[in-house]
C-alpha cells in the first residue's frame, strides 16, 4: 500500500474520482492485509458519499409488491390470504386503493417486504378518470359546436 492510498475525505467529485482509483488498484487485495483493510474503508467512504450526494428512495409499496411477487412467481391470486378478495387485489395492484395496516403487517410477515417501505404512500397513477367525467358533465349542458 502506498502513500497515495493514505485515507482522506471525500469532499468533491475530484476526490470521488481518485477514490473510484484508488478502489480500483486495490481490488483484489486479501482480506486480512493492509491493502485488504485500506480497501474496506476507500469502500466505506466511498458508500458514505454516494449516500449524501445520490440518495436512492425506497421502492414505492405497489413496486415493491409486484417485484416480490415476481421474484417469488406469484399472481395476484396469491395475494389472496393477505389483501382479502380479488377485487381488493386488482384494485390495490392498479393503485386503486390503499393499503391498510393489517394487510401491511400480513405482507410483511408473509412475504417478507419491510414493512417501512409498505407504509409509505403509493404512487397515485395520472387521474385522467375523473376529470374527464367532470368535463363530459360540463359538456352536457353546453350545446356542440
């Protein structure tokens, strides 16, 4: 291990850039070495300062149920025990309706999807349905051109 691979904050791209370098020279190192501990840590920063600079949010809880269930290859008729009807599946499967706690606890201990990303609000689809109807009911009133 070299005097250029001394550990150093990540501060700016310029340093992320070297460290991405420096990862990539050690790469390979054993374990149990110096080369091997002085990479573990460059991957730590590293990890630290994609984590400030790029967050990544967790899955939204209908993405995340449609990846388990095509992890697991399930359908929507294995959602069955833990949403409750078919109906209730296909309208929570087409972010029709929310989850509600029981369900959130019975995917979670059934299918093992965190329940902290079950929680967070789903992502609502474009709602074009009702505002159309609006304007169809305001157009009824008005004559055609």
């Amino acid at each position: 291990m070299t005097n250029a691979h001394a550990l150093r904050p990540i501060a700016s791209e310029a340093d992320y850039t070297a460290a991405l370098a420096i990862v990539e020279e050690l790469m390979g190192a054993e374990l149990d070495t110096p080369a091997g501990r002085a990479l573990d840590a460059w991957v730590t920063l590293i990890e630290a300062y994609e984590a400030r600079h790029w967050p990544i949010d967790p899955p939204d809880p209908i993405d995340a149920l449609r990846a388990r269930m095509e992890r697991q290859q399930l359908q929507a008729k294995d959602l069955l025990p833990y949403l409750g009807t078919s109906g209730r599946v296909s309208e929570i499967l087409n972010r029709r309706r929310a989850l509600t706690l029981p369900m959130i606890r019975r995917l979670s201990e059934g299918l093992g999807i965190p329940a902290q990303i079950l929680v967070r609000e789903t992502v609502r689809p474009f709602e074009a349905r009702p505002a159309r109807k609006q304007k169809m009911r305001a157009r009824k009133g008005k004559p055609r051109k």
